[in-house]
C-alpha cells in the first residue's frame, strides 16, 4: 500500500509519524540506545522497570485472546514487532499476520523476525485497519490491537474485524478513550472522533461484536503513562535524530502528557476489551 492509497488526511499524517519514529530509533541503536515497545505499559508490581510494564501489557492482551496452537492470528499496529517477537516466545499459534500502516515499521519487523528464522509463522503487511487487505472472510481466530484504535475509522474497522474473524473469534483491545460527557469533542475534531468515547465505541462495535468483558485498568496504565513522557523528552533531546523526527517526539510527548492529565481527571478511560463474533453475526 502506498501513501496514495491512504485517503485520509488524519491516517497519512500517523503514517508519516510512525515512519519517523522508526528511522529515529534505528539512527540511535549504534549508539545503545533501544526502545523495544512504544506503549505505555501496564503495571503489575511496583518494582517493574519500564520495559518490564511495557511487556505486561502486551501479555495482558494476548492472555486475554486465549491463543491457542491453531489459532490464526491478525495483530494490528504491531510497532517495531517486539511485541509478535514476545508473542512467538511466550504462546503456540498457528499463524500470525501484522498489519501497520507505517511502512518502515513493516521493514523492520520483517527483518527482524527473519533474523530469528520466524519468517514461516510471522509475516507483516503495509495495510490500514479497516482494511486488512488479503485476510479472507472468517479465516481469523484472534484479531488484537494493542493501543492503536483511537487511531482508526471505528465504525469501519469493528464491520471489517466481524468479517474476517470466525464465529466464535473474538477481538481483544487494550483501549484508550474518552469519558463520556467529552462526547461533544468528537464533534470537532477527526482524531477526537476515532478516539471516541466509551459509550459510542461500544454502540459502535456491538452492531457487528458481542461484548464479553470489559476492564477498566486505567490505574494501572497511568503510571508508564507519566513515564512515557520523560522517556520520549529524553529520546527528543538526542542529537542524531533530525529537526522533523525531534518535531514529532515533542507531539507525542504532549498528547502523552495530556492523556496522563486525562486519566488523572478521570476524564479518559483505559480498558482492556474482548469482544466476540457470534455464531449468527
């Protein structure tokens, strides 16, 4: 998939964050500097270093999906691939496929699982959510996404997960969203309005999914939350990386800060959902 063919101004300007997020990390390696995971974290004990919460919540996410060994598996918005790298260590499956709609993340995940001769089990594609090009109507077992659906068209994606997944497959989320009294948000703005609100996903995704759990684990999220922002100000302030790629840290760092602030205020929720594609759906 090219630029081209991602139409929506909003999702081509992730596109373009991403990649140099990408190419930032990779310029820094040589010097030691590695940054595995870009989500927040989920805290299960207080002595976890950062990297160690990082991991915890992709675990939370794939025990959550109860794989099983042949199970096929779709991951959307993988990052670097550490997380499918952590998955392949830790859980059987039969087959899993990534799907990222930063093209220098699709590179680098595919040479890396490559490197570890995992290229038979794990394979990743340049696609956009709601799209998932070459994934067949009920093929998919376990459908995950951790910390990237507030990027997606929501209505589009939950139709196009139903499709896909098998009945009785089921879609596990680690989410962020907003309270719903900040419903008039998503009036505005594009981003706001993926970003949704707990109320309006929820009617959104039952059109197509049942609902099997909800977790709220916001008090265990904001804490690498908080973190998140001095580590990001921290890579912001390396000298290698370039003006553009500095420019897009200090963006993540400040929505990351206002999140933190959000669910401080109790005005943004982090839940760890699964929903479920019945047999009739």
């Amino acid at each position: 998939m090219t630029d081209s063919q991602i139409t929506s101004t909003v999702t081509r300007a992730i596109a373009v964050q991403y990649d140099e997020f990408q190419a930032s990390l990779e310029s820094l390696e040589p010097l030691g500097v590695q940054q595995k995971y870009l989500n927040y974290g989920f805290r299960s004990a207080r002595d976890q270093s950062y990297e160690e919460t990082q991991v915890q919540l992709c675990l939370q996410v794939f025990r959550a999906a109860e794989i099983d060994p042949a199970d096929v598996l779709v991951d959307v918005g993988f990052g670097s691939g550490e997380q499918s790298l952590l998955l392949s260590s830790k859980f059987e499956f039969k087959q899993y496929t990534g799907f990222n709609i930063s093209a220098n993340q699709v590179r680098y995940a595919t040479h890396r699982a490559a490197e570890r001769g995992l290229s038979y089990k794990l394979s990743y594609t340049h696609g956009e959510a709601e799209a998932l090009p070459g994934i067949a109507d009920e093929s998919v077992d376990k459908l995950m996404s951790i910390e990237c659906a507030f990027y997606f068209d929501r209505p589009r994606f939950y139709a196009r997960a139903a499709e896909v997944l098998k009945p009785g497959g089921r879609v596990v989320l680690a989410d962020i969203a907003l309270c719903n009294a900040l419903g008039f948000l998503s009036r505005g703005r594009e981003d706001f309005r993926r970003m949704g609100t707990t109320g309006s996903n929820r009617r959104d995704w039952e059109k197509h999914l049942v609902t099997k759990s909800i977790r709220d684990i916001n008090s265990e999220t904001r804490p690498g939350v908080q973190s998140t922002v001095f580590r990001i100000i921290k890579l912001a302030s390396l000298a290698r990386i370039t003006g553009k790629q500095r420019r897009e840290w200090w963006k993540m760092a400040f929505y990351t800060q206002l999140l933190a602030i959000g669910q401080l205020l109790g005005m943004v929720r982090y839940e760890l959902i699964v929903l479920e594609k019945g047999a009739a759906t």
